[in-house]
C-alpha cells in the first residue's frame, strides 16, 4: 500500500484550540520541571496520534481534526517524563485507534482516547508508568539546562500519593501547588491546572458542571472515609492537590464527546468519577485511580443521560397531567 501525504488538510476546530492554549503553560512548566525531553515525547506523539488518524481520514476527508492534537497532547501529560519512545507511540496509536477511529472517528468516540492508550500501556507496561520517575532538576533555569531530570530511586522517593500509601508522609504544600515533584509530566502543578480551568470555565469550553462535580464527589467520599479512620485515605485536600485528579477534572472527565449532554446528567456523571476515584485510590492496587473512574464513567454516560431524559419527560407529563386537571376541575 502507498501512502500519499499530498493535500493533507487540518479541520480547524476553535473549541480544541482553546485546549491547547489552556494547555501551554502547563507545557513550558513541565520542561523547566523535568527537561526538554517532554517536548521530544509531545512532538513524537503528536506525529504518531495525526499519522494514525490520517490513515483513516486519507481517502474520505483528508481532513486531519484539531482533536487529535488535544488527544495526544493530553496523553503525553499523563506520562512520566522518562517514559520510552515506543511505549508512547504505542499507547497514542492504540488511544487514537480504538478509542476513536473504530467508532467513526471524531464526534462518535464513547471513551477518551487519551486515556484509553494510557490505560492500554498502564496494563501492559506498568514499570515505566509507576516506578520509573524522575526527580524534578534544580536550579534557576531548571529542566532548560537539561534533556531529562535524573532519575530517582522508586522505594525511598516517589511521587506524593505513592509514598503516602507507603509511609503516610506528606510533601510540603508550596511543592504541591508550585508542582516541582516527582509524578506525570503535566499533573504536578495545581496551581497552573487551576488558572487552565478558570480560562476554559470563561471561555465555555470546557463544562463546569463537570469539573465541580468530580472534585465535589471526591472530597464527599475522601471526607467520609478520612473522618471514619481509614488509613489509606489522605486528608481531602492533600488528596485533592496529588495523584492527578485536578488535571484528570479539568482536562479529561470534561471531554465533550465521551461525557454526558445534559446539565444534570454531567452533574452525576462528575459526583461518580470522584467517588470511584476515592474508591480505587484507597481500596484498589492504583494509587491514582482518576484514569479508570473516567473510563467507568465514559462506560455510563449514556445510560445517564437516557435516565436524566426520563425523568424529564416523566415530570413533564405530570405536569401536563395536574395542568389539565386542574383546567377541567
């Protein structure tokens, strides 16, 4: 089979756009964290995420979408920084492949390709995504002065949640919110992903119903488990603050296409990913868990929004009902 790669056209996309700008200094922060080696896997990624939907595309539209390029962006951040080359460019084909173009490509995809590439190398290739981190460089120029961070030893340091889990140690708050700690390249920085969610809330691109729900779920069940005595729950807000539920509430579990439609449908939706994140995080082998509390959540979106549309209806008949009743009466 010959590829041609004449006449490739981008479909622009102002919405996911506006994701990458979010995206950007969330980006510039991950490179003077961890070195210039993130912007290598970002590009590379990127490559092998447009090359993969372009295959698809390449006799009908041509049109390569902006998505894809959100898609592998979002991917990359997921990552550690020393995460191999080819494990990338497997996971960003796989996500891109069977977690969008065998459903139909952009618009008909159930679950976010991001993360089911992730999850596919998470399974498949658990070292580098869970013990292979890297220690965040030192210095005025930091990660600009390197290609990679030195890596660090997996047992003693770690990223927060890990040692957590291990120890019941907290790392100091102005770490955690700055983001100079050991973890996945783009989740370390609370502070940057909280500016990103307020441009995306002001710019209507991304659902606040969901972002609040997922945070407000996760600190209901983090609360409640924390005040019965369970160990291996963290106080909320530390909890809130590590382990990527803040990137996973901000970027992922807002995916218009996998999440629910409806206003009250996003608002369970959200409460459910927190809850189950709590759940894998305490009780599970995971110390994240928002990875797979997105995917269970992708899996009921639509019975959520059937349900909400139901329920809807429902009412509206006996609304109609009582209305007619009452004329009648």
């Amino acid at each position: 089979m010959k590829l041609s790669f004449k006449n490739i056209q981008f479909m622009k996309q102002a919405m996911m756009r506006k994701v990458i700008y979010s995206l950007i200094p969330i980006i510039i922060a991950s490179i003077y964290f961890f070195g210039w080696r993130v912007l290598a896997l970002l590009a590379v990624t990127s490559f092998f995420g447009s090359l993969t939907e372009w295959v698809f595309v390449r006799r009908t539209t041509k049109k390569i979408t902006e998505a894809v390029w959100v898609t592998s962006v979002l991917f990359t951040l997921t990552l550690p920084p020393s995460t191999p080359y080819w494990i990338a460019i497997i996971g960003i084909i796989f996500g891109v492949l069977f977690g969008k173009m065998v459903f139909g490509g952009f618009g008909k995809n159930p679950f976010n390709p991001a993360l089911v590439g992730r999850a596919f190398i998470y399974v498949n290739f658990p070292k580098f995504l869970t013990v292979e981190w890297t220690q965040p460089v030192d210095g005025v120029l930091g990660g600009f002065t390197k290609y990679l961070g030195t890596p660090i030893d997996a047992v003693t340091q770690s990223t927060p949640m890990l040692i957590y889990r291990a120890s019941g140690e907290t790392f100091e708050w102005s770490k955690i919110v700055l983001g100079n700690i050991a973890g996945s390249i783009g989740e370390t920085s609370a502070i940057l992903i909280l500016l990103a969610a307020i441009y995306l809330i002001y710019t209507k691109t991304a659902s606040k119903e969901t972002m609040f729900s997922v945070v407000g779920g996760f600190l209901l069940m983090s609360g409640v488990l924390y005040a019965l005595g369970f160990e291996q729950i963290p106080n909320p807000i530390y909890g809130l603050f590590t382990g990527g539920i803040l990137f996973g509430a901000v970027f992922m579990a807002t995916d218009p296409i996998s999440s629910p439609k409806t206003k009250e449908g996003r608002i369970i939706y959200g409460i459910l990913i927190g809850i189950i994140t709590v759940i894998i995080r305490g009780f599970a082998l995971f110390a994240g868990g928002i990875m797979f509390a997105i995917l269970i959540g992708n899996t009921f979106a639509p019975i959520i929004d059937e349900a909400v549309k139901e329920i809807k209806k429902s009412k509206k008949a006996k609304k109609e009902k009582l209305e007619k009743e009452v004329s009648h009466g």
